[in-house]
C-alpha cells in the first residue's frame, strides 16, 4: 500500500496522509481550509516500513482504507512548569 504525505501550511507539524497524488476527494472539506494549501512531503510504500515517526502504521493504514486520509497532528506542548513541580515534590 502506497500513500502520499503533505506537509500543512497553517499548522506546524501536521501531516495529511491520502491513497493518492493531489486526490483529496475523500478528505472533509472543513479539514482541507483549516489545513491549508498541502506541500508535498513525501511518497511512502507503507507495506515495507515496520514504523513511522508520529504515527502509528496500523493506524495509518486503517484509516486510509476506511476513509482515504489520515491526519497527524503534532504532539501536545509540554509544561514545563508542572514537570519543574513534580521533580521537586511541589506538586
């Protein structure tokens, strides 16, 4: 299974995965306003790869298969502050 990775323009870190080259067909177009004009990133063969980095590939592919996009989004913001607090007892 192939897919293709664009990279959004509005948002940081944030990935569109879909079946096909510029096929955004099967992709809500609210989705597609708030993600921006897509950059292509990258073409991947899914069914070789044993891992992605920020994503996980069974999720991936299942969702591709059930509805023609898959969305990553970047990992929550850290606080620092509630870290700072819990290694020294405060919290």
């Amino acid at each position: 299974m192939f897919c293709v990775i664009y990279r959004s323009t509005r948002r940081e870190q944030t990935y569109l995965y879909v079946e096909k080259r510029d096929d955004f067909s099967r992709v809500p177009e609210t989705l597609m306003q708030s993600f921006g004009q897509p950059q292509l990133a990258m073409l991947l063969l899914l069914d070789g790869s044993k891992k992605l980095a920020g994503a996980d590939l069974d999720k991936v592919k299942e969702s591709l298969t059930s509805q023609g996009y898959y969305l990553q989004l970047p990992p929550p913001a850290e606080n620092l502050l509630k870290q700072h607090l819990a290694a020294s007892g405060k919290e």
